[in-house]
C-alpha cells in the first residue's frame, strides 16, 4: 500500500473513504473533488469533502482520523496530515442536493481502496446549486465541463431544475453543455 505521501486526491479519499467505512461510517465525496475527478483535472481542489450519509458522530470520525495519521484543525470540521498538502472536510449530512436526496452512489476502486462519490448527474446539481442560488458563474462551468466528459441524465437535471424555480438558468447550462468540448 502506498503511503499518504505518495497519494493523489482520489488515492488519500479513497483510503479514508474505505477505513470509515471499515468502522462502520458511510462517507461519500462531493464537491470540488468530484468536479476535479469528473472533468479529468480540468478543475483542480485541496481539499476533500467527504459526507458523512448517515451522522455517524464527529467524535469517532475523529477516533479513526487521528488512527489514520490525521489531526484536527480549525473547527471541527478540517483535518490535515502532515504527509500531505490535502486536507478533509466532513460538511455535514445528510447527503443531498438542496432538499433533494441523492439516492445513487458511484464507486471508483484504486489500490488503496473503495471510493464513494457522487455520480455526475448530482455533481452537476451540486454545482447548478450555487450557480442558481448564489449567480456563481465559475459553479456553471464546472457542471458545464462535468456534462461535457460523462454520462448523465440530463431529465434528472431538467425536472430539478424547475422544481428549483430555475428554468431559465437551467437553458443556459443546457445551451452550454451542448456545445463541442
């Protein structure tokens, strides 16, 4: 097994993905870190954003962190290891895209374990979220790029989208997704 040095983001997510889920947390990868693994590298993060689905507590993510070589930094929330210029976030559940639930799970499988992540259909709600909520243009690009390199159910996208109140925001990340890569 590689060390966390020698980790990318997807290795050192997975590794703490599957030792959480060794302990009994179930913790999926969202935000940033999924745009960067969906757009192949086009978007780049630091920090990796690990859900905990079902609130498992604070105090035995932070058991099996520090057990894994992490400590906790600043609130609560962060945890850095001195191996690594990554650092985790655990935002908290339940895991959703506004107040819709995601209820399918993608895994990716590397040598240091089994990633949970979002699929790329609710990655691009996530980044349509703050695109629609907060008029965040860079969060239009990054679903636009997660649209143009993966498979996704656009209906899906669609019928949240309206549900959200947000059709014409919505034509204007179709009109792009459509466009050449």
């Amino acid at each position: 097994m590689k060390s966390v040095k020698e980790m990318n983001m997807e290795e050192l997510a997975a590794y703490v993905c599957t030792a959480l889920e060794n302990e009994g947390i179930d913790t999926v990868l969202s935000g940033g870190c999924c745009v960067e693994l969906y757009s192949h590298g086009r978007y780049t993060s630091d920090d990796i954003d690990l859900i905990d689905r079902y609130n498992g507590g604070h105090r035995k993510i932070k058991e099996i962190m520090e057990k894994l070589g992490f400590r906790e930094y600043s609130m609560k929330r962060y945890f850095v290891h001195d191996d690594t210029s990554f650092f985790i976030e655990f935002p908290r559940g339940p895991l959703g895209v506004e107040d819709a639930p995601v209820e399918k799970i993608a895994t990716r499988k590397s040598e240091t374990g089994i990633l949970k992540l979002l699929t790329p259909t609710d990655c691009i709600k996530d980044r349509l979220a703050a695109y629609y909520h907060w008029g965040d243009t860079q969060s239009l690009e990054q679903a636009v790029w997660v649209a143009q390199a993966n498979d996704f159910d656009m209906e899906s996208i669609r019928v949240w989208s309206l549900n959200e109140g947000m059709h014409e925001k919505y034509t204007i990340f179709e009109n792009n997704a459509k466009e050449e890569k």
